[in-house]
C-alpha cells in the first residue's frame, strides 16, 4: 500500500482532475510529502503552483520530486527514471496517468533532481487535467 501510495506523491498533491488521491492514502501522502519537505527544505509555497504547470526553477523543488521518486524506489542508481515501476503499481483510481507516465519515461535531466523536475514537468504537458503533486 505505501508503494503504491508512493507513485502517486511522485506525480502530485492536490487532485484537479480525474485523477484522485485515493481517500485511504491521503494521511500517507502528507507523511510523505512533510518527509521530503523537511529532507530538501523545499518552501512548501512553492508546489502549490505546479498544479497549474507553474514550476519555479529552485533547486530544492527539484531535488523535493527527486525525494519523492526515491522514496517510492522509481530513480535507479543511475538517477533515471523506472516508469515501468511507475506505472506497475498504479491503483485503479490513478490508471488514467500511466499514458502520460509512459510518455514520458525517457525524460533526462543533467543529475536526479533536474531529472525529477523535467518528468514532473513532462506529465502536466501531457495531462494538465489529471496532474497531481504530493
């Protein structure tokens, strides 16, 4: 459960579309999210924009996604992606992201954490609609 939990904290936070936090996960959602705040000393101000494709270019939003893949075991040693992870573990409620994950999985970046953001930034052009961020 907390797996699955973690594809869903890489991807989003607040649901606008169709795509919902499944209500059983949402008090594991913000552990994780408060974890990876506190880990990266990200300014939790600045994920609320995302959910409308407004990404600031801080460092510490990035390695903050990066946080969050890691946590669910979806950045290999290398700092790539494992979409195929990704889209494993998907819950029902979250299928409708696993085009866009899929779409994205060979998203690069210069280290995890650029990596992390680009991904991020790849599924909201994908899906604005069904993009979430934990």
């Amino acid at each position: 459960m907390l797996t699955v939990l973690l594809v869903i904290s890489a991807i989003a936070a607040c649901a606008k579309g169709a795509a919902k936090i499944p209500e059983d996960m949402k008090e594991m959602a913000q552990a994780l999210r408060d974890n990876c705040i506190e880990e990266t000393g990200v300014d939790p101000s600045l994920l609320g924009p995302c959910e409308n494709g407004n990404f600031a270019d801080d460092p510490k939003l990035k390695c903050y996604f990066k946080c969050v893949f890691g946590q669910m075991g979806a950045i290999t040693e290398d700092d790539e992606l494992d979409a195929d992870a990704f889209e494993s573990i998907l819950p029902p409620e979250l299928s409708v992201l696993g085009k866009s994950i899929m779409a994205c999985k060979d998203t690069k970046g210069s280290d995890g954490c650029d990596m992390a953001m680009k991904f991020n930034q790849c599924i909201y052009g994908k899906d604005p609609a069904n993009f979430l961020v934990i």
